[in-house]
C-alpha cells in the first residue's frame, strides 16, 4: 500500500516537493518519475481546473503524494479536492484559530469534523466506497499556512487547534504583510519565519516552506522544516530553456 504523507511528515526522513500549476498531467507524471516525494498542486495561483487537478493526480507515479492547495479555506473547495483523490490539502491564509478550526472541519469526515459524504475518485468511484470514509481521516492530511504576520501573532492559539497535521510557511506573503515583499531574506522577515519554526517544533507538528533555491534545502533541514517546495515546474522549464540559451549565446 501507498505510503500517506501523514506518514511522510511523521518519518524521520524530510520530503522534498515541488509546486505545479501547468494544465498539463505529464508534469506531474515526470515530476513524480523524477523522485520527489510530494507535489503542491496549487488552485490558488494557476488557471487549473477540478477536472485537470483530477488528471494530474490520475498521473502521479509510485510513492509520490499529491497535495492540492485550494483557493481559500472553504469546506466545498476543501472536500472537492479530496474526494479527487488528494492526498492531503494546502488551505491557504490560515490566520486565526478559528479560521484553523474551520479548515480543520472541513477535511474530516464526522465525528472529528464535518466533511460531507460524496463518491468520487477517491472512493474508487464507490468501489472503495467503506475503505475510504474508514481511515481518511487518518491519512488524508490538513496543513495549513502561515503566511501573514496576524497568523504569526496568534501563532499560539492556531497551533493549538487540534487536528492540524502540518504548518507550510508563505514566506513570499508573508514578507508583503510585513511590508518586505519579496525581501524574504530581510532579518524581520527571517524572524518571524523562525518564529513559526520554533512554534511548530515545539507542538511537534512538522513545518514546511517554499524555497525557489535548491541550495537552501541544507539550511533549511537544519532549523527543523520537514517538508520542503523547491522551485516551480514552470520554473525548472525557463530555467532549464535559458541556462542552453545563454550557453548557446555566449558562443555566436
């Protein structure tokens, strides 16, 4: 059986990810066949579609997980990305408790929560129908963001809120509610990332963020993340299109 990526974020080991927002599930297939252990599969900032959302994760290979990142914290978009078959959820913008206690509902199914019963992909179109309401909440996981400096503030009480089985940092976002967008490595910004870090390291609840750098991924184990997003795949395509480009240009 598939590893859950519950199961990831209690291993020892750190996942690595990628974020992926071209309509096209070959991304996904190659992404997965290339080794990395989760994809964010993100609805907040792409045009993707519930349908192409269900092809990318029909598309994933072996032990990756598929993780989609809806739109907003809202119970519908929350239960129609896991009834795709999603392996877990990314709510964005997560900045109280109650916005955590709402999301939290969302992803399970009752008695913890207040997930409506449906039949899709996820429940083997019905054929896996008991199975799956059986242990989805075990293995389906709820991570939520942080990525506003109001979350920061009241970064005691969310985390505190049960049912949260992971936190993923925005530092872009975050930084820009701070007033710093995109100076992500500016030494207020750094600290209320650390902040977050020290937090979640403290309940026991794995930490993740995104990085567009793969050489952060060191530093980034060190201080406690346990999952990590590196790059893009529109990102890996230019950047990989120009390093040739440039090459090719400094020759002619």
């Amino acid at each position: 059986m598939k590893t859950s990526f519950t199961q990831k974020l209690r291993s020892p080991s750190p996942s690595l990810g990628t974020l992926v927002s071209l309509p096209a599930p070959e991304v996904s297939e190659m992404l997965s066949l290339a080794g990395f252990d989760w994809l964010f599969i993100d609805m907040e900032h792409s045009t993707l579609s519930l349908a192409e959302v269900q092809r990318h994760l029909q598309a994933i290979r072996g032990e990756c997980s598929g993780l989609v990142r809806v739109a907003e914290n809202n119970p519908i978009y929350i239960q129609q990305a896991l009834d795709l078959g999603a392996d877990g959820v990314i709510v964005p913008a997560v900045n109280s408790a109650e916005e955590a206690r709402r999301a939290v509902q969302a992803a399970n199914y009752p008695p913890t929560g207040t997930r409506n019963v449906g039949i899709g992909r996820a429940h083997g179109y019905g054929l896996a129908f008991a199975d799956y309401v059986a242990t989805a909440n075990e293995t389906t996981a709820l991570i939520i963001q942080i990525e506003h400096i109001d979350a920061v503030r009241n970064l005691d009480e969310i985390l505190a809120v049960p049912g949260i089985d992971g936190v993923f940092i925005g530092p872009y976002d975050l930084s820009g509610s701070m007033n710093r967008l995109g100076d992500v490595q500016h030494p207020d910004v750094q600290a209320a990332i650390q902040t977050i870090k020290t937090g979640c390291v403290a309940r026991g609840i794995p930490v993740g963020i995104f990085t567009r750098q793969p050489e952060a991924i060191t530093a980034e184990i060190a201080s406690g993340t346990r999952f990590i997003a590196v790059g893009t795949d529109a990102g890996f395509i230019w950047q990989s299109g120009k390093a040739v480009v440039d090459g090719f240009r400094s020759l002619v």
